[in-house]
C-alpha cells in the first residue's frame, strides 16, 4: 500500500501498534465507513492472537462485517482508509494546494483530477473558500472572499465513452479554478 517503498510506515504496522480509537478514527475519516468503532475492536482482539501481516488476515478478521453483497465496497473502503494513511495521502494533497495559490499569479489556473470525494471534498472546499474546513470569509459588506473564480462549479465528470475506453476514469472529477 506503500507509494514509497523506502517509508518505513506499513499498513501492517498501523493495525500492529495503532490503539483502538486511532484505528476507528482512521476508517471512518479516510474510509467513511459507519461501524468503524466495531472494526477497530475486532482488530485489536484478533491481533493479540495472531499479527495482521497479509490481505488475507484483515479480511478474515472483519468480514463478518462486510454488509451482505456489498463485501467489495466495504474492503474497498477499508484498504482505502488504510492506503490513505500510510501514504498521507490528504496531507500532501492539502500542502500541495497551499503551495499552488502561493505561486500561481493573478490570473493563473488550477487544475486538480481527483479520483475519491475524500479528496474532492479538499479540493472543492480550498477552490470555494481558500481553507480546507469550508468555512467562508466574509467581509464587511458580507461578500464572500476567495482566493480563486471557481470555473466549474460542479466539476467535469467523464463521458460514457470516456469510462468505456477507461473503465478507471469513472469516479475522476476534474475542478478548475482561476486565482483573482
């Protein structure tokens, strides 16, 4: 799960050493799933026995969690909290945006593709406002002030022919803003 294989941070080593409530917080941030809390539990109590060292122990450990029909999403969502972490992944994300609207200039764009709506709630909420919680700044006369002219409010999604040719573009969401 690693970018860099030269980081000394595995997944095996958060679900190793992590206490419970830094694991549930990690799933429900990054993985957005809703019985984090009951995940965590089950792998503190099953690492005592034997370490999360493969795939295949994680999934045996909480797969009795997995929603019925719905197993892939849940270890999706699982593996991505997981990757998320260890990468830190929103972190580099967020200094990178800082950095853009420090060097852009007047005039210039910003172009960000994201793949999840972890990350494209980030970006979308520094386009809007210029920080990452969202929250608007208002002058005195209440106008809201931003860095950026948001030139598509929505995002660019990709066409059907798009995700034919590209089966992965499908959850891409392309966001372009102008610095003012």
């Amino acid at each position: 799960m690693r970018m860099n294989k030269a980081g000394t941070v595995t997944a095996a080593h958060l679900l190793k050493t992590m206490d419970e409530e830094s694991l549930a917080d990690i799933f429900y941030k990054y993985g957005e799933l809703v019985n984090s809390r009951r995940i965590a539990r089950e792998i503190v109590a099953a690492r005592v026995l034997k370490p999360m060292a493969t795939v295949n122990d994680i999934i045996d450990t909480v797969g009795k969690l997995a929603p019925f029909r719905q197993e892939h999403k849940f270890y999706a969502k699982l593996f991505q909290a997981l990757r998320i972490t260890v990468n830190h992944e929103i972190d580099y994300l967020q200094e990178m945006l800082q950095q853009a609207l420090s060097v852009l200039n007047t005039g210039g764009r910003i172009v960000i593709i994201s793949y999840h709506s972890l990350e494209d709630r980030v970006v979308k909420n520094f386009m809007k406002t210029g920080n990452f919680e969202g929250e608007e700044k208002k002058d005195f006369y209440g106008n809201v002030e931003t860095p950026f002219r948001i030139i598509n409010r929505k995002g660019t999604t990709p066409g059907y022919e798009e995700i034919a040719i590209n089966n992965r573009s499908r959850s891409a969401r392309l966001r372009i803003a102008e610095k003012i």
